[in-house]
C-alpha cells in the first residue's frame, strides 16, 4: 500500500507516542527509506517480502537471498516464457537491457538500475529477489506455470497486479515479522499489520490483529480479523488514529 500524508501522519503520531511502527514492504531498503526519511520516521523495515530485515539505522539483521543456482534456472524459465526479470543485489536493481518496463519501476520506486547485458552471463551471487514486470493479466496466466516448476523452492507471489515475485523458500512478511518480533521482544498478541494484496496474506495471518484494507484482494479479506476503510479513504490512518485517541 502507499503511504498517503494522513497515514504518515499518524506513524508519526504513533512514533512519538513510543508505539513502535515497522514498515513491511516488498520495496528494496533504499527506496522505503527514501519514503520515511523525509517524514523523520527512523524505524526497523521488513523489505523485500521479508527477505531483508533492517533495524532504524539501516542495517541488516536478517538477508534470506535466493541460491544462485536456483536464481539461475528462475531466469531461464522465464526466458522460456519469453521474460527478463528485474534482480537485486546488494540493495540495487540490475537488468538486462534498458526497457520502458525498468525505466517505469526505477521511476515508480525513486531508483537507479543497472543494464548488464545477459543475466545467465552476469548472475553469479545470491539475489535478493527477482521480480517479472509485464501485463496483470499475462502474469496471472504465468504465475500458476512458475508455482507448478519451482513453488517447492520459491516463494512466488504478486505484489502488484503487474509485479511478479520471486523469493527464496518460506520468505514472507509473515516471517520478517517473526524475526524482528524476536529481535525486538515483542508478541502477536501486541501486534496490528494492515494489508490488501496477495503478498500480505503471512503478513495479515501473523498477528493476532490481522486488518485488511476495504480496496484488498478477497483472500486477504477473508483471512483478517477485521476489513478497515479502503487505501483511498485513509482506512489505516483511521484505525492508528482511532488505537492512539484510546490511549489519551
């Protein structure tokens, strides 16, 4: 979900209440950083679908990247399919040729990437994530014929209707959360997380207050605990605004 000026408002709020508030994100580091510097929000971040867990000074706790060797044979699946995926390494997006695609996610998430020509000639370290950018509707029609080769050593989910995800085995924002609740000491029982797409359905099942947005996708409707108003209307701004005004 974007994080709209109520919404960042109410982190803030929350921040200074000391109502620790952790972004969980599929972005990479630097882009959700870039989001939360500006809105002086120095908190841990669950990135990366959970592959990254860094603390409020940037560095990372926890880096569940994907085996080269299957990063590679992802890749050539999807060139099968006809394909070129974005890669990440060491917080930086790297692609094979400079393409409308890459330009328009480098735009959309305030980043640089790199063309490296061919990426079976190129990839040689783990990846933190692959991500297939293209049509909503040719994903969908992808995605089932990735899970079906390489959903027992994948995680493979949508993040976006037009954003395709690949990350290493039992990766989730789901289990981010449950590494940094180790880390930091705190429980499900004390925990909300708020999501709408499909690569927040571990995420809105860790807590014991799972919340999804009105504007989610069914399944993670029917998995939360609680439907809020929807991104547009500010519906997670309401319900931080709603949780701190009990407090006072």
């Amino acid at each position: 979900m974007t994080l709209r000026p109520r919404t960042i408002a109410a982190m803030q709020r929350a921040h200074a209440a000391g109502v620790p508030v952790i972004v969980v994100t599929g972005r990479m580091v630097k882009s959700v950083r870039q989001a939360l510097e500006p809105a002086g929000l120095a908190a841990p971040v669950i990135a990366y679908q959970g592959a990254v867990v860094a603390d409020e000074d940037g560095r990372w706790l926890r880096h569940e990247p994907i085996p080269v060797a299957l990063a590679r044979e992802i890749v050539a699946a999807l060139a099968e399919e006809g394909h070129s995926p974005n890669v990440y390494v060491d917080d930086e997006l790297y692609v094979a040729t400079d393409t409308p695609e890459a330009r328009a996610y480098a735009d959309l998430n305030r980043i640089d990437f790199h063309v490296v020509g061919p990426l079976l000639d190129w990839l040689d370290e783990p990846p933190t994530k692959l991500v297939c950018v293209g049509d909503p509707g040719m994903l969908d029609a992808l995605e089932p014929r990735m899970k079906a080769r390489f959903g027992d050593r994948a995680h493979i989910a949508k993040s976006l209707p037009h954003f395709l995800e690949f990350a290493k085995a039992g990766v989730t924002k789901g289990a981010g959360m449950d590494f940094l609740a180790r880390h930091l000491g705190f429980t499900k029982a004390e925990t909300i997380a708020f999501g709408d797409g499909e690569n927040d359905l571990e995420l809105v099942e860790w807590p014991d207050y799972g919340i999804a947005v009105a504007n989610a996708q069914a399944r993670v409707k029917a998995l939360a605990r609680w439907v809020c108003p929807s991104a547009e209307d500010e519906g997670v701004a309401q319900v931080l605004e709603a949780l701190l005004d009990s407090k006072t």
